[in-house]
C-alpha cells in the first residue's frame, strides 16, 4: 500500500530528502507522492511535522 500525502502539506520539503526512492515531488500546492514507486516504508510520514503523508 503506498502512502499519499494530503492537504494538510505545508510544502516543507521535509519527506522529500528522506525517500529511499526518490518518489516525493514538489507538486503545484502540496508535495506529491508517485504511488507506482512508493515502497510503503514510512520515512516520509516519520519527518513530517503535519502528518500529511497517509497511507492509501
């Protein structure tokens, strides 16, 4: 199950550098997660100071 990040972003660029597969991209608002690559690990969930990464 891959993990999504929700509206609650801050656009901090936290999780970004913490994925071990590079699948965290800044998107228009929010970060955005690219769910065929995510490998449901939770590094981007453990750094986020809003809790916006969820799994799907």
């Amino acid at each position: 199950m891959a993990y999504v990040i929700n509206e609650s972003c801050i656009a901090c660029g936290a999780c970004e550098s913490e994925c071990p597969v590079s699948c965290i991209s800044a998107g228009d608002n929010v970060y955005v997660i690219d769910e065929d690559v995510c490998i449901d690990c939770g590094s981007c969930a453990n750094v986020c100071p809003v809790d916006a990464p969820q799994q799907k």
